[in-house]
C-alpha cells in the first residue's frame, strides 16, 4: 500500500495525461474502462505502438490513493521503446468501481481481466506480458503472477512480502501508517464492508486473529508455491528505512523465490527511492526496470541477468554494493555484553523512528533522523553506550537485541533505537524496530530476542554506537502499563565481523 504524498501527487497532475499522438509519434494513446472482476469497471489508459505487433506489454496498477495517471512519465518512455502499456485504477479509488480490497482476491482477480483486456483489444504478445507497480500495484502483481500462468515477469517498487508481519510485527500496531491510510483511502476511495470492519478491528485492537488471517491472504509469501513453480523473474526495489514495509520481512520472502531475481535497497521510506522516476527525472530504480523488463520480455541481451542479485546502498556514502545474495552480503555477527538497566515504563523520550514517511524519505535526499543522545532521560529508558571506534564498522545486516526482561506490569512495548553518536552526542538513528510483551501475570520474566531492521551502514571512526530502549514512539500504539522494566542478561549482536 502506498501514500506517495503531496510530492508525487502533484508530479503526477504536472506530467498529466499526453494528448493524443501525433503521425511523428511512434505510439497511440486513449482513455479506457476495463471490465474487472465481477462485472466492476476500472478506469485506465493505454499505449500502443504503431506497427502490426505483437507487441511485448507492461501492466501498471495504481498505488493507494493514485490513479492510472501515476505512471504516465514512465509509461511514455516504455512505450517509446515498442512496448504496450496498460495502466489502470485499483478497484475502488477515484473513478474505478467497487470497493477497496486492500489487495485481496478481488484485486488479483482484476489483474487477471485485465490481461482478457489487453488480449481483446490490443495487438499484445501473449507470451510476453509484465506487471509491475509501486506499492499496492507491486503487491497486487506479485500474487497475480503467482496466480495467472500469463505473468512473464515482474517489477515490484515498495513491496511487501508479509502483510501481517508489515502492520503488526511483534504484536505491536502501527498507528501513524493506520491513519495515514485509513485517512488517504477516505478521502480518494470507497472501502468494502469487510475492509471497514477489518480496519476498525485493528484500530480497536479486537478480533486480531481475525484481522491476521485477512492479512495472511494478502501476503506475497503466502503464494510463493506458484510463482516458485513458474521462475517468474522479479525485480523489487525497496528502501532500508522503510515505516510501512520494513526490510525484513521483505529479506525473507526474496530469498524464498527461486527465479531470475533482483533487489535494490536504497536509502529512504516508502516510495522515496522510486519517487523521481515518477516524475520522469533519472532514477536509478527505473532505469533497472527498464533493463529488467528488456531482457525478459523483449529478449535484450543487456547483461542484466549475468549481475550480482542484491544492490545495496550505503547510508550517506551513497555508494552501491553487489552481493551474489543477501546471505553472501550479511556480516560476521558480534556479540557485545550489556549491564544490566531499571527504567520506568510508561514515560516517552527524545529517542524515536522519526514521523513515518516523512523523517525516512528525507534520508533519500540526505537529511538523517537524529537525536539529542544526552537528553534521552536515563530514568525512561536503558542506555548503552559502546567505545569509541577506532576504525571505521561496516554494519551490514540484521542487528539483535536479546535480553531477560522483567517488566512490572501484564504489559510493556519496547523500542529499540541503535543510534550513530558523534563527539557532540548528536545521534543519527542507524535503525530501530518494536516488539511487545504479554503476560497474564505481572512481574513475569520474557526472554526477549528482538531484531532490529536490516541495515547498510558506515559507523566513522571516533564514533559511538548506543542502544537505547523505552517504551513509548509516536509510530506506535503501545500495550505499555506504567511500572518499572528490568533488563539483565542483555547482549547486542551488530553484523560487523
């Protein structure tokens, strides 16, 4: 699901829809209505070179809260190069019929219709079909070409792998993406009777078993046996800071798939690396795209198969780096003993993952998410402070936090902030993450082993590393009860060997 924001809403009304092609152009265009499922009607637009065909075609599918004319920058540039490109509105945004599904079964099913569209009415080669888009559109491309055998291959731009591990990771909500969307959906949409009752579940906090078995179906990894059968080539592009759809879940469901496949992480939040090529500016994200498609839909021998799978960007550094895989990419983990901490539950401090889309996607153009570290009230919060570095630390992979956790009340959710300290004890958040603790009984001891999100990251020599942990971040919505929280036997594991 994707809220691009302001930004991309307005590149998007910028570009707008081309007029019809002119006799020097090498494509027409027009406006159409897609039959989906159920008999819903959605509303698109398409490209079609001139020339008898077949031609190779690339589907888009909006994001959340978008419509068809999203991709209309890019649209132009594949058509240019003989492609067709269909792009249409998810059922129930803007002009399209239905309601909102929330990448459900109807939304797959209508990626199937419009394959029967394209197929109908275009001079399409129906052996060489893509799909792809950002966000919700990605998503929605995954299951389906896990699904429908007419899939060739697939982009996928701010992705998701789990759909319950991306709204409620270690039983702990995420309240400003909820209202973010729930928001966003309103205001452009129409939502289906069940996902209205699902999203006030959630909001509530009732009926979560419920709630998981509707995110379960919306998962890409719970239909991993098909597109595994098929070695659909996918490529995804996604961003290690990532508040709506965290790097680890994602990690996982991308070493689970067998075909041609690609991953580019970049620096940033949700849809902030895939941004500028929206607007029809360079991008790198896209420009492998372009590659991706190329070779598996029109055959190019552009060398993109023979390349490392994994592109990984570094914070701050901006440089890029290729692993055969994530496994090959990952460092030696080491282990460093923590003292033992008392702090008090229930009290915020300075210490937070920033205002979710907005803090993450200024680290795309360089702005990081930072923290007075000597402010944070050792009273509210466990604090660990590591020596100085002598020498630069490469952290690549997944740190962990594991620790016996005693908290006072039946209830307590913990954030983890690994925080990048210069000499003045400015922080820079290196990662963070947010597990919470359930107990019938107060005063229960939980071993706690907490990963924190996956991270590509240059500590400079001189600086410090700190842990920090407490109880309250805007992001969430907490099960903290007030009390104490007791941590010993605590031990950071960094990927730095």
């Amino acid at each position: 699901m994707s809220l691009l924001g302001t930004g991309t809403v307005l590149g998007a009304l910028m570009v707008g829809a081309p007029a019809p092609a002119s006799a020097a152009e090498g494509y027409s265009y027009r406006e159409v209505t897609i039959p989906g499922a159920g008999g819903v009607k959605l509303d698109g637009n398409v490209f079609v070179p001139k020339g008898k065909g077949p031609h190779p075609a690339i589907v888009f599918i909006s994001s959340w809260s978008l419509e068809d004319h999203e991709y209309i920058a890019q649209a132009v540039k594949f058509a240019e190069r003989g492609y067709i490109v269909l792009s249409y509105t998810a059922r129930g945004f803007f002009n399209s019929g239905g309601g909102i599904d929330v990448a459900g079964p109807l939304d797959i099913a209508d990626g199937s219709k419009a394959i029967d569209w394209l197929i109908a009415n275009t001079p399409v080669d129906r052996r060489r079909i893509g799909f792809g888009g950002i966000s919700y559109g990605s998503g929605i491309s995954l299951m389906l070409a896990s699904k429908d055998p007419r899939v060739s291959a697939v982009v996928a731009m701010d992705t998701w792998g789990d759909m319950v591990e991306s709204l409620y990771a270690g039983q702990t909500r995420h309240s400003q993406i909820y209202y973010l969307l729930f928001a966003s959906g309103r205001l452009t949409g129409r939502y289906s009777p069940q996902t209205a009752r699902v999203m006030a579940d959630y909001e509530a906090n009732r009926n979560i078993p419920q709630v998981i078995r509707w995110g379960k179906e919306r998962s890409p990894r719970t239909y991993l046996q098909g597109i595994n059968k098929r070695k659909v080539p996918v490529y995804i592009l996604n961003a290690y800071g990532e508040s709506l759809f965290p790097p680890n879940q994602l990690l996982d469901y991308f070493g689970r798939l067998k075909g041609p496949k690609r991953l580019r992480l970049g620096i940033g939040d949700h849809a902030s690396t895939s941004l500028t090529g929206v607007l029809g500016l360079p991008n790198a994200g896209w420009r492998d795209a372009h590659r991706w498609f190329d070779h598996h839909l029109r055959g190019v021998r552009n060398g993109i198969d023979k390349e490392p799978s994994l592109h990984s960007e570094v914070a701050w550094s901006r440089k890029v780096e290729r692993a055969r895989s994530w496994e090959s990419y990952r460092r030696a983990p080491v282990t460093t003993a923590l003292a033992k901490r008392s702090f008090r539950a229930g009290q915020d401090t300075v210490a937070n993952g920033g205002i979710a889309l907005l803090s993450g996607g200024g680290q795309t153009f360089g702005v990081p998410i930072t923290a007075p570290t000597k402010r944070i009230s050792r009273r509210d919060a466990a604090v660990w402070t590591l020596p100085a570095r002598k020498k630069t630390v490469r952290l690549r992979g997944i740190p962990r936090l594991q620790a016996s956790v005693t908290p006072s009340g039946k209830s307590v959710t913990l954030i983890a902030y690994l925080y990048d300290v210069d000499a003045k004890g400015t922080g820079r958040l290196i990662t963070h993450n947010a597990t919470t603790l359930r107990s019938s009984k107060p005063g229960r001891t939980h071993r706690l082993s907490l990963p924190l999100q996956a991270t590509a990251y240059d500590v400079p020599r001189g600086h410090r590393i700190m842990l920090v942990v407490d109880t309250k971040d805007p992001l969430y919505w907490d099960a903290t009860v007030p009390g104490t929280v007791k941590m010993t036997n605590a031990r950071l594991t960094l990927p730095a060997g």
